[in-house]
C-alpha cells in the first residue's frame, strides 16, 4: 500500500488511549477520513497544534489495515484562535463540522466543491464579516444541495404539481 498526500480541515479527534488520537478530517480528494496520529497527546509531539478542529493542513497518510495512520502535517490555515475567541462563532463553525460529518456519511466520498465551500466558510466565520447565524444557515442550503439533499422549491413535495406561489414546506420538501 502506498501513502498519499492530500489537504484536509480538521472535523474532530478523540483521544486513543493515552497518547494517540483519532483524527477525523475532511480531505480535498478522499472525503471523510479517520486516522491514528501516534503521540499527538503528548507535548513533544510533532503534530501537536495542527491536528486541532478549525485547522486546515496538508497531510501525508500511509492505509493501514484498520485506521489509517499519519505520518507527516503542515499547517496550511488555521482557522481555530479567531473563531474559538467568540462564542457565537465557535457554535456556528461546530455546526458546519457536524454538518459535513454527518452529509458525507462514514463513506470515503471526495466532493471537492463542498470542501471548498467548507473551508470557505471557515475562513469567513474567523474573520467575522457576517453574522454566524446567517452564515450556517447559507451553508446548510449550499452543502445540502452539493451532497445532493436539494430543496425543490417549484412543486409540490406531496402531488408534485407547480406550486411555486403558495411557499415551502420543509417537512415535504417542497412547496
């Protein structure tokens, strides 16, 4: 099995034992990856800060058996520092995380476009220039239609005739 290199944002990680981490990443070319990061814990790691949520690295990652594990990351952007300062902002960009997380799937399912839109919208959230609520909001309608959960907003969810004019009904689907 041969390694490979892609760039990723960091969705979550969990703590494996007492030294090594789970890494969950959102990658350019593989979607949704898990993978072990050896020592990532300790304070001597090598990794340390990067494999932090809010982070978009450029990874190397070797296929193991189980989990793949990662041998090399470099800090691209890091999105963490001005979105962790503000409360509003860090609900706001989880929400993004989980969002993905849960639109792709436990699949390995490249969608370069919703990579994209998500680190877009991380960039966004960090510098402030909109408001949070509305920003998720705008990404949750974009990310849903690049993952194929589009609204249909010209007929009906029931009967699909055209019933542009009389609104939409999210528990349809439609108008």
């Amino acid at each position: 099995m041969a390694s490979f290199r892609d760039q990723g944002l960091v969705l979550r990680h969990y703590n494996l034992g007492e030294a090594d981490r789970i890494i969950v990443l959102f990658t350019r070319a593989h979607g949704v990856l898990r993978f072990v990061a050896k020592a990532a814990s300790l304070t001597r790691s090598r990794f340390g800060a990067r494999l932090e949520p809010f982070t978009l690295i450029d990874v190397q990652i070797y296929p193991g058996r189980n989990l793949n594990t990662i041998t090399e990351a470099v800090t691209v952007e890091t999105f963490n520092a001005r979105i962790v300062a503000d409360y509003e902002r860090y609900t706001a960009a989880a929400s993004v995380l989980e969002a993905v997380e849960r639109l792709l799937g436990e699949e390995e399912q490249p969608n370069p476009q919703l990579f994209e839109l998500t680190v877009g919208v991380m960039g966004a959230l960090s510098y402030g220039r909109r408001s949070p609520q509305q920003m998720v909001d705008t990404y949750l309608l974009r990310a849903m239609a690049e993952a194929g959960w589009a609204a249909d907003v010209d007929t009906c969810g029931v009967w699909g005739a055209d019933v542009a004019q009389l609104g939409f009904r999210a528990a349809t689907g439609g108008g």
